[in-house]
C-alpha cells in the first residue's frame, strides 16, 4: 500500500470496521451453530478455534485501508470498534431478543460471561498478532488480496450471514 493513499475520515473508517466485524460476527455464527447444536464443547472449541482466524483476516482487511505507518495507532480503533459493535450485537441479539440475563451475558463471574470475555479477549489478542504479523511481512503490506471488497459487498454479506444466524436460532435452537 503506497503511503499517499488516500485516508477514510474516521467516521467512516468506524463505519467500515463495524461492518466488517458485523460481517465476522455472523459469518462465524453461520457456521458455529452446526457443531454447538450437536455438542456444546465441539461447538466451544470450534468458537475458539475459528475467532482468531476471522478476526486476524478482519483486522488485516482493514488495517490495509490506511497507511502501514498508522497501523500502530489505527489497531486501537479497530479492537475499540470490533469490542464495541459485538458487544451491541450481543445485547441486541442475546439478551433482547433470546431473553438471557444482561449481568449474566456481560460479567465475567458467570458461565456465559465467561465464555464472552475469552472470546472479546480473543479478539484482542488476535488483533494484535495480526498487526504484528503485518508489519513484519511487507507482502502483506502490498498485498492487493484484500482489497476486493468494498463496503457495499460487506453490508451484503453481512445481511445474508445475519438472516442465516436468524433461520437457524429460529428453526434449531
């Protein structure tokens, strides 16, 4: 990525990483039901196994929509943004809609809490190793991969994983 590039404002970058993680949200639901509804641990290690990864390729995406000298600072508003925005849809999704516990979803001290504090954390962690990551290796610097969609294609996807997620807690669970 040359340095010259053009930058996003920030409430547009905002925009763009909330729908990315949105994206990464529903897209792991989509697939993350089919194990947890046959076995909560399969379903467990699953969630585990694949944030990470998403979450690496989310942070990448967007990391390479500014400069690689602002990644440093920029990774900050990205995990503030992605925390922030699975978090909302937690409560929109978890606790409005399915009817669980607000202080049960959130705190850390009970079993579902828990889980959401590993998997925020996750995300957290992963964010970071993929910025270190990206730094260290300048094809991922220049690397025009993920470039291919643009914010149109990531509010689609993100819809159609979302109805998804929305067939399969109403059909299954």
């Amino acid at each position: 990525m040359s340095e010259d590039k053009q930058i996003l404002p920030l409430r547009k970058r905002i925009l763009l990483y909330a729908l990315v993680e949105n994206l990464a949200y529903w897209f792991i639901g989509s697939f993350v039901w089919i194990p947890w509804y046959f076995s909560e641990p399969i379903g467990i290690v699953t969630m585990l196994v694949s944030v990470p990864v998403i979450t690496a390729l989310a942070t990448i995406y967007c990391l390479k929509r500014t400069p690689a000298s602002m990644w440093k600072k920029e990774i900050w508003l990205l995990i503030a943004t992605f925390i922030i925005t699975c978090a909302i849809i937690d409560l929109l999704f978890w606790v409005t809609w399915r009817g669980n516990p607000i202080l049960e979803w959130y705190l850390p001290i009970s079993r579902v809490g828990i889980g959401n504090f590993i998997g925020y954390l996750e995300m957290i962690i992963s964010s970071v190793i993929a910025l270190v990551i990206a730094l260290r290796f300048t094809r991922l610097q220049k690397s025009s991969f993920f470039n291919r969609l643009d914010m149109r294609s990531l509010a689609v996807l993100g819809a159609l994983f979302f109805a998804l997620n929305l067939y399969f807690a109403i059909t299954y669970w």
